[in-house]
C-alpha cells in the first residue's frame, strides 16, 4: 500500500440540506471532470445505475443489517462528467 496524495480542485459545492438530503462538488483532477454526492441510501440507490439482483439483494441485505445495529449509512457516489455536461 502507497501512501498517495490527490489534489482536487473544488469547482462547485451543493451543501446537505433537508429537501435533497445529499451533498454534492463538481471537482477536476487531472483535467478530468467529476461529480461527488454523499447521502442518506434511500436518498442515493434510486439514483445508481442498474445493479444486478444479487448486488442490490446483497447491498440492502447490508444496511438491514447495520441498521438493525443502530449504524447510520451514508452512500457515495461518483460520475465522471463530459466538458459539455461540465460547461
């Protein structure tokens, strides 16, 4: 394991509020382009792409689990955007 450092530069913030129960920055790395959100899971999962059966069975048999163990979850996610979709 290396220890490596990435810069990102922040190009927009959406901060967490109660409507859309997500955060969410607009970053570039490397000339690249992203989009990083953080939320609640029944905020987040709707919006992933299609998993297979077994992953979303195994994925909400997790959070059961750590929600039966009085654990908060919070997921993340990424997508990498076009210089259109970035303009």
């Amino acid at each position: 394991m290396t220890d490596t450092v990435e810069t990102y530069e922040i190009n927009a913030e959406f901060p967490f509020d109660s409507d859309r129960k997500r955060m969410s920055v607009v970053v570039t790395l490397d000339g690249s382009h992203y989009l990083m959100t953080k939320g609640a899971d029944n905020i987040m999962l709707p919006r992933l792409k299609r998993l297979s059966e077994e992953v979303e069975n195994q994925l909400n048999k997790d959070l059961m689990n750590f929600a039966c163990s009085s654990l908060r979850t919070l997921v993340m996610g990424q997508k990498t955007l076009t210089d259109e979709t970035f303009v």
